[in-house]
C-alpha cells in the first residue's frame, strides 16, 4: 500500500470501492490502493476495527473520504456498523448524519 509521488504528479480523483473478498473497503489514487477500512461481519452489521491511509498521505482528506464511501455502501445495503476503530467513530461523531446506522 506504499505509494511514492513527486511533486509534479497530481493524483487523480480518489475512488472508494468495496472489496469482500478481503473484508474492507479500499480507496484507490490513480489505481493504487492507498488507504483501506477493513471490516467483520457481526449478525446484521458490519464491525470497523481498523482504518489507514498510507503515511505520506495522510491529512489529505482521504480517510474521511474512504469511511464515507464506507458508510454509504452500508446503508444501501440496509446494515449497521459498529466503529470499533477510532477513526470511524469520530467520523459518526462529527457526522451525526451517520449516526443512524451504528448498532444499538
């Protein structure tokens, strides 16, 4: 998940898409993973223990990016999360739009 940029390379739009066969929702730069939200199942939900953005890259956005990707694909498929990770948990905070889909 390493990626090495120089400052005349301008990333394209990042893309989020979920990858089930690794359990996470990955967010790509120019075709390159870059950060990763992985996820268990837990009856109806969907357990975050873990978020990362590759360190060169962080404060860029990307994370908040890659869990709202996250999130929205959750609910279209009528789940619910539990943010054990922090970074997920913080997002819902600052996000009350999100709060609907934690687990009770």
């Amino acid at each position: 998940m390493t990626r090495h940029m120089t400052a005349q390379q301008a990333p394209m739009d990042p893309t989020v898409r979920h990858n089930p066969e690794q359990s996470r929702y990955e967010i790509s730069l120019d075709g390159e993973v870059v950060g990763i939200a992985d996820y268990y199942p837990s009856g109806d939900a969907l357990v975050f223990p873990h978020t990362e953005i590759d360190a060169e890259l962080r404060g860029r956005g990307l994370g908040e990016q890659l869990v709202r990707g996250a999130l929205d694909d959750v609910r279209s498929s009528e789940r619910k999360i539990v943010p054990r990770c922090w970074f997920v948990a913080e997002f819902v905070q600052l996000n009350p739009e999100y709060g609907d889909l934690v687990a009770a």
